[in-house]
C-alpha cells in the first residue's frame, strides 16, 4: 500500500500544482494579485505544504486524512468561485478542477476505508 499511496501521493502533487499555475494565470488575466490570501491557489499550496509535513510521518493514516481534509478545504474554495460571477472561460477551468478535486478525495476516501 505504501508504494501505491506513494504513487498517488506524487500524481496528486503534480496535478495540484498544475491546478495553482493555471488559477495564478486565470487571477492575472482578470487583474488580480493571485498571491492573495484566501483564495483557491492559496488554499492549494496550503494543503501542499500540510500534507508534505504528514508525509514525514510515515502514518499512512494520518497522510489520507490530511489529504482529506485539505481536499475538503480545497472543495469548499472551488464552491465559493463556483458561486461568484466569473468569465465563462474561468468558470470552465475552476469547474473542471473541482471535479478532479472531488474525484480524488472520493479516492482518498475510498483507500481510507480500504486500510480500517
């Protein structure tokens, strides 16, 4: 299990970054300051830095917990911009990344059940 946590550690890292490019260029394009505090590229990096202090661990509990809940963290981000009045365009990539968040943590939720 190790190896596979490992794997879909380093997969999720990967696209979580990707996810905080594309929403810092997103922010720019429509002016803002995508460093600010609060926002879902915030909350991102965030969890990153959470689960990377987890991963020392080595409790694979405690790291799919915490991925769990910077997802949820994370999710609750993408609900609010999904809320608000934002360009078409913008609204395509946050909705497209919300469900590939909710997607992974119905992942996460799914080998924390496996490991009980």
């Amino acid at each position: 299990k190790n190896t596979e946590l490992k794997s879909l550690f380093n997969t999720y890292a990967q696209q979580r970054a990707e996810f905080a490019s594309q929403l810092r260029e997103q922010v720019r394009g429509l002016g803002g300051d995508p460093d600010k505090s609060g926002s879902v590229t915030g909350a991102l990096h965030r969890t990153f830095i959470d689960i990377k202090s987890v991963v020392s661990s080595g409790d694979e509990g405690s790291i799919l917990a915490e991925c769990d809940r910077g997802d949820s963290a994370a999710e609750e981000k993408y609900d609010e911009a999904l809320r608000a009045s934002l360009p078409q365009n913008v609204m395509q990539v946050v909705r497209k990344q919300h469900d590939e968040v909710r997607g992974a943590r119905n992942q996460i939720r799914s080998l924390k059940e496996r490991m009980k």
